[in-house]
C-alpha cells in the first residue's frame, strides 16, 4: 500500500480520449491516479464495430503521462461487461493507494445498439446498453462510496451525453442518435443530483459531466462522427480535463453540486485553458 499526502483518483476508459485527458490532467492537479479500461497496451486496441480498425491508445500511455506530471500511476483492466472485473480492479486500487478519494465514471459501451434505429433495436442490445452505461457505474459506486462515507469526503464524476437531454438535430445516421444509447446516459443522469440529495450531509460531492462534442483519437480511427460536423463544434479531449480538474480541485465547483456540468461552457467561462476557443475568423 502506497500512502501519501496525494488524494486519489480512479478514472475508467482512460486508455485513450477523454479519460485519458482527464487522468493527466488530475495528476497535475495533485492526484495520484488509477486508471481503467480493458486496452492495457499501446497498439492493442480494436473498434468494437469492427475489430479490423486499430485504435489508438493503451493505459501504459496514460500511466506514463500520469508520471510525467508527477503523480503515481496504476493501470488496471475493467471491463463494463465483467462485473467480477469491476470489483477486483477497485480491490486492486484500494490495496496500492488504501483509498479513493475521486471516483469519473467516463467508460462507456460501445457495442451493438448505441445507434441502431428504433425498429432495429433488439432486447438485448438495450440490455447490453444499460449493462454497460448504468449498472455498471452502479457497482463500481457501491464498492466505493463506503469508504467515501467512512472518510467523510469523495467527490464522483459520472460522464454523461449531450444524448441524455437534447432532442436530436435529425435522424439516427444523419447527424442524430439511437434512441437506446440516449435511454442509458438520460439514467446515468438522474443519478448525481439524487445522490448530492441523498449524501449531502456526508461531505460527498456529485458532478453530471455533459463533455459535448469532442473528437478523439477512436473517433477519428473509425471514420465516424462526420454527420456531426454540421450541426455541433467539437473540442479535443484536453478541454475536457481542464474542467475535470477544475470541478475536483476548486472550491467554486461546490455552486455545482448535484447539476449538469457543462464541460466546455465551464472551460470558456473560467479560462481554464488560455486561448480556448480561438477566435472564429471573420467571415
């Protein structure tokens, strides 16, 4: 067991884009941190749509990046569909670092279903949906709010989508999304601000993180996410670890307990990344 002065972090799907970010971005804001997901290897990552598609990416990168800014680093492989993974890797967590001070459920499933049209939707991808975007961030809180509780502090971060409460701008392929991948994040949603309810008097603290539009390195690898382009701006990942970091370390975050934190409006507003946005050019 590693014990130091550092609060502790567990990001999950950090092997590459947003969680990745975000676990840089918190190892420069003081934390050691844990991070998760199933690709451990730089250049063993495949798209789950089709398996041919190398993705960038690996949590031996992040780990590294980890390090660079000072904080120690700890891979471990989840697997959103493994419960049984969930539970070894905070056990794995908890017997390096002893605790878990900032739990970001940022992993997602992105199997069959997420952008199916409705009457091609089967029972079991939405099962597998809410599998993967609901039960089991559930899990991974009930391993680690009670050590929160016992502390009397923690802060928890779940990842949602623009998905869980926007009206699609068109259809699914055209610039829209399935119907089922909206369901699981709108639940992922609720879950925050009943639990700042819930656990006020704790010393916990919870975030719903909408990140926007961000182009990461998975997206770019499949070709995917061009139907966007017209109707939303993107942002890379980076901007959203700025406001991560700024959600866990700034006592100004507290105005946003329990709320939709929007990622990139928290950026610009607060100037979290200097320069961000650029100035559009004049027309």
């Amino acid at each position: 067991m590693t014990t130091n002065d550092r609060p502790v972090a567990l990001v999950t799907g950090a092997s590459r884009g947003i969680g990745k970010a975000c676990a840089i971005h918190l190892a420069r804001a003081g934390y050691d941190v844990a991070v998760a997901a199933r690709t451990l290897t730089e250049g063993a990552g495949r798209s789950d749509q089709d398996p041919t598609v190398a993705i960038p990416g690996g949590l031996d990168t992040t780990v590294a990046g980890i390090e660079a800014e000072g904080g120690a680093g700890l891979a471990v492989r989840m697997d959103l569909m493994d419960r049984r993974t969930l539970t070894e890797g905070v056990a794995e967590v908890l017997d390096r670092f002893g605790r878990i001070d900032l739990l970001l459920n940022n992993a997602i499933y992105q199997g069959r279903g997420a952008m199916e049209p409705f009457l091609d939707l089967q029972d079991d991808d939405l099962q597998r949906l809410f599998e993967g975007n609901v039960f089991a961030q559930l899990a991974l809180l009930r391993d680690v709010l009670p050590g929160m509780l016992d502390r009397g502090s923690g802060t928890v971060m779940n990842m949602i989508s623009a998905t869980a409460h926007v009206t699609p701008p068109a259809p699914v392929g055209k610039g829209g999304w399935g119907v089922a991948y909206a369901m699981s994040k709108a639940a992922l949603e609720r879950v925050a601000n009943v639990l700042q309810v819930e656990y006020q008097e704790h010393g916990l603290r919870f975030f719903s993180i909408d990140p926007g539009r961000v182009i990461t390195e998975a997206a770019e690898a499949r070709g995917s996410g061009k139907e966007f382009d017209r109707f939303f701006q993107g942002a890379t990942p980076e901007i959203i670890g700025a406001a991560v970091a700024w959600l866990a370390t700034s006592p100004e975050a507290d105005d946003l307990l329990g709320q939709i934190v929007f990622a990139q409006r928290e950026c610009k507003r607060r100037n979290l990344v200097p320069g961000w946005p650029p100035a559009r050019p004049e027309a």
